[in-house]
C-alpha cells in the first residue's frame, strides 16, 4: 500500500463563520484506492500559497510511501531543507496529510484511529463550547454583554455542557504583549461573576484571552478574574514568551493553559519543563498530527499535565482530537464548535450528547465527507483563516473581541 494521489478542497464555513474563514481538507487516496480525510490548520499564508505548501509537502515526503511509516515521514518534513526545527507552516501541511494517512490504515484494517494509537481508554471525552450568541442575541453587542453571555452559558449548560469558554478582555492586537485597559479587566470580571452566577458550580469557567499581555498585565488580570475559580487562563502572554508565561504561572492560582499556536514535542516540551502550563491546547492540524501529538501527551504526562485539544477549524480536525483523546490517559475535555455546517459535511457521523462525545467506532477517523458540499462553498475572500489587527489596546473606550468571526465578505 502507497501513497498515490492528493487532492485539496478549501471550504468555507456559511456566514457567520464560526471555525474560522475556510478550511483546508486533504483527501489522500492509495495505489489500492484506500482514501483517507485530513485537515490542515495552518494559517500563517493565504490558501492559494497554503495549497502549493501542502502539494510540496506531500510530493517531497510521503508520495509513493507506506502511509504506515509516520515517524519516518514526519522526520523528513520536519529536517526538510536542513532545519531539523518546527516551522510553523510545513508542519500545519503536514499534520493534516497525517492524519489522513491514519484515516487510512484505519480504513485498511477496519479499525477506529483510537484502536490503533493505544486502545480505547475513555468511554467518553467531555467537550466544551465557546459562547456563541443565541439566535435573539444582537450580535455585534454580545461580545461586550456579561448578560447575553451568561444567556449563552445557560443554554450550553441546559444541553449538558459542563464547560464553556469566553474571551472579553480584547483586542486581539499585532502589538505584542500590553497591559490590560482598566475597562478590561472591569468587563473581565463581569463576566465571570455573571456567567459564574448563572451555571453555579455546575459548569467550569475557561478564560481566552489569545496571548495579548504583558506579564504584570497578565497578572493583573488573572488576580482580578482568580475569585470566580476559572478551570484556566488561556495563552495570558504570547505563546513563544514561555519564561514569562511561567512567572505569570507562579504567580497565580490559576491553571494556565496554551498550545493552540505551538507545534511539535518540540515547543511543548519547552512549556512543560518552564512550568509555563499544566493543560496542553494542541490543534492537531499543527501540533504534528496524531502521532506526534500522542507523544506530546506522554510528556504531558510525566509532567502531571492534562491534554484538552483546542479547535478552530472544521469537523475533520474535531474527529482526529477525539480519538486522540479517547486513547490517552490525560485527556481532560475536547473543544466542540456545533453549526449545521460543521454537522452536515461529516453526515452528523459524530455528536455531542449531554455534553459528551461519543468516540467513533467506524473504521478510521470514522467520518466521510460530502464533497459536493464541500466544493459547493468555495472560499473566495483574501483574508487568512484568522486574522490579528493592528488596532492597538483602546484604553479610553474600551475593546471588544469578535470571537473569530468570518467577516461577512468573502
């Protein structure tokens, strides 16, 4: 069995684009017809440049291989053109084509993904949401309204969740790390104290915040929002400011979490032995894909560290966090974004149940996708999946964060 052809297909998501402005299915298929789905989460260039990436990626490294030899591929992507370093982008094309190959050596043995990276060690994976706004929300005043968020958190919490995650304390500024505007952190904690209010001790409070700090801002901030309990404080400081991110670990009670802009066992590892953070956010269409990912929850594990893949992309790249999470001791919960769109392009083959999921047990990542509806929504914009803003931090009139929504544009 060798790997034969590629095809891309770049969707995007109908407005309001939650999951981001596209995203970039792979679809691998073998010299003996066996295909296989991945999802590459990368965006760091533009999906025409992210294409050709991807295309090289697989030309130079895994076409004509054994989908079967991970390590040996993954080895020659990662020292390709003498580097032997994480590079964000080829890493992110790679990850996807990777996990399409465990797609496929699922299909070929006529086993789950999960069955074949260590077992089956969870009967269940418990998810989280992002706060959306509900359908009698005004959505451009959610984002600044503690109220329509604990309205939010209510109606996740009626479905089952017992996690859900918020980030009011914007901008999500170019800028570097700054100090958090007063109206801020204010806004900050109303929110907690009202979506605390809300769920009670029924549901934990996860608090994004997207790397903008400095470190005293960092600080300031999490001491402010500390009383309401939060399960963590996301990505307080820019994600490659790992000593910094570990004196705002020690300063606070807490938990940090990070991980959703790293890749590899690499810059993991760095986290893990500074003490930065004690809950790892792999996306795995970047960190590496599956297997490299598994590793980086062993590490996680000799570090007392859990594991709660982070998703902003497609249903693709939820599948593969699932049996990522199935198979791993420390796994502590999975991101879940919930929308038609989402549903539709797998045929509903997985689902949130009173809060939970379901590992699948169909034979490879356990999903099929409709390409018809895939290509029917062709991405045609020129903005990158996410994108930061130069706006600086507005300290007279305070700042609000859009929760990555799509602009309407495309």
């Amino acid at each position: 069995m060798k790997l034969a052809d590629l095809d891309i297909i770049v969707t995007a998501p109908p407005a309001p684009g939650w999951g981001g402005r596209y995203w970039i299915l792979v679809k691998l298929t073998t010299d003996d017809g066996i295909t296989g789905w991945g999802e590459c989460y990368a965006a760091t260039v533009g999906p025409d440049a992210m294409r050709a990436v991807i295309t090289d990626v697989f030309a130079r490294h895994m076409h004509g291989e054994n989908p079967e030899n991970i390590d040996l591929m993954f080895r020659r992507a990662y020292s390709s053109g003498f580097t032997q370093r994480p590079d964000l982008t080829v890493m992110g094309a790679f990850s996807g084509l990777e996990i399409a190959c465990w797609d496929i050596l699922g299909k070929a043995r006529g086993r789950p993904v999960h069955a074949l990276i260590g077992g089956r060690t969870n009967d269940r994976i418990r998810a989280y949401s992002y706060l959306y706004p509900l359908a009698h929300h005004d959505p451009a005043a959610f984002w600044t309204s503690p109220d329509m968020a604990a309205e939010s958190a209510a109606a996740l919490r009626a479905r089952g969740y017992t996690a859900v995650k918020f980030d009011p304390a914007g901008p999500y500024t170019l800028r570097g790390g700054h100090m958090p505007a007063m109206t801020d952190i204010a806004l900050s904690v109303a929110f907690c104290k009202a979506i605390r209010e809300t769920v009670g001790d029924r549901a934990d409070l996860l608090f994004g915040t997207h790397g903008q700090f400095s470190t005293a801002g960092a600080i300031r901030l999490g001491k402010a929002i500390e009383p309401f309990s939060p399960l963590w404080y996301e990505e307080p400081v820019p994600p490659d400011a790992t000593e910094a991110m570990a004196e705002v670990a020690r300063a606070l009670t807490t938990p940090i979490a990070t991980g959703e802009r790293l890749t590899t066992t690499t810059e993991f590892a760095q986290v893990l032995r500074a003490g930065a953070a004690r809950i790892l956010q792999p996306a795995l269409g970047r960190s590496g894909g599956i297997w490299e990912t598994r590793k980086i929850a062993a590490l996680a594990e000799v570090f007392n560290a859990q594991v709660a893949p982070q998703l902003y992309a497609g249903p693709v790249e939820w599948a593969a966090n699932i049996h990522l999470a199935t198979a791993i001791p420390n796994a502590l919960m999975c991101e879940t974004i919930e929308t038609p769109f989402h549903a539709a392009l797998i045929g509903n083959a997985i689902t949130v149940e009173d809060g939970f999921i379901a590992p699948p047990e169909r034979p490879g990542l356990g999903i099929e996708i409709d390409e018809a509806l895939a290509r029917a929504h062709p991405y045609t914009g020129t903005g990158l999946h996410l994108e930061m803003t130069e706006t600086p931090c507005n300290y007279a009139t305070g700042n609000a964060f859009q929760g990555g929504a799509a602009t309407p544009a495309r």
